[in-house]
C-alpha cells in the first residue's frame, strides 16, 4: 500500500521560510519521480517543483530561486526547502510520486504566509 505524508507546514511571515517533508512508504523510492503541487483556495491545483529519480529538477517560474526540491533516498523522504515566503505562495501543499505508470497523492500539509 502506498502512502505519502506530508509534513512542515504552517503559519509564517512574509519573508519567512518552511521546510516541508514527504515520508513515503509503499513504493520503491528511489526510482520515483517525486512532485510537489499546490492549491490555493478558488484556484487550480499546480506543479510547484519536481525531482526525477536521476536528480533533474524543474521548478515553477513563481518559486525560481526561492524554493529548492531535494530528496533522500535512505531515509524515502523528499523535501521542500521554501525562502522568502511570500503571501501568494499560501495554499495546500500536495505531495506526489510517480511509480510503475501510476501517480499517488499525500493529503497535503496547509502553508499561510501572512503578517
């Protein structure tokens, strides 16, 4: 059975910074693609940063700069290292991973950036 669960998220200020954690278990992490997306309220769902199996990132142009996806293997946990928080970037931060043709879903940790 695969899970994904999402951790690190919060209530911080404009400027601030989080780090968010994806525990998975069910898969073979280490030959996964693993996603992380978002979701305001009244918005769609977006990919925020990706990272394949062979370490090849891709970010969306709204976090460039600021947000750095990373993974560790040993420990079948990927994470978001998100800086210079702004209020915009509030919104439901999902994790995903791709494995044998399938995607699956964590239920999503809520980040708010506000004053």
């Amino acid at each position: 059975q695969v899970q994904l669960v999402e951790s690190g998220g919060g209530l911080v200020q404009p400027g601030g910074s989080l780090r968010l954690s994806c525990a998975a278990s069910g898969i073979i992490f280490s030959t996964s693609v693993m996603r992380w997306y978002r979701q305001a309220p009244g918005s769609e769902r977006e990919l925020v940063a990706a990272l394949t199996s062979g370490g090849i990132t891709n970010y969306a142009e709204s976090v460039k700069g600021r947000f750095t996806i990373s993974r560790d293997n040993a420990k079948n946990t990927m994470y978001l290292q998100m800086n210079s928080l702004k209020p915009e970037d509030t919104a439901v931060y999902y994790c995903q991973a791709f494995y044998r043709w399938d995607n699956y879903w964590g239920r999503g940790t809520q980040v708010t950036v506000s004053s």
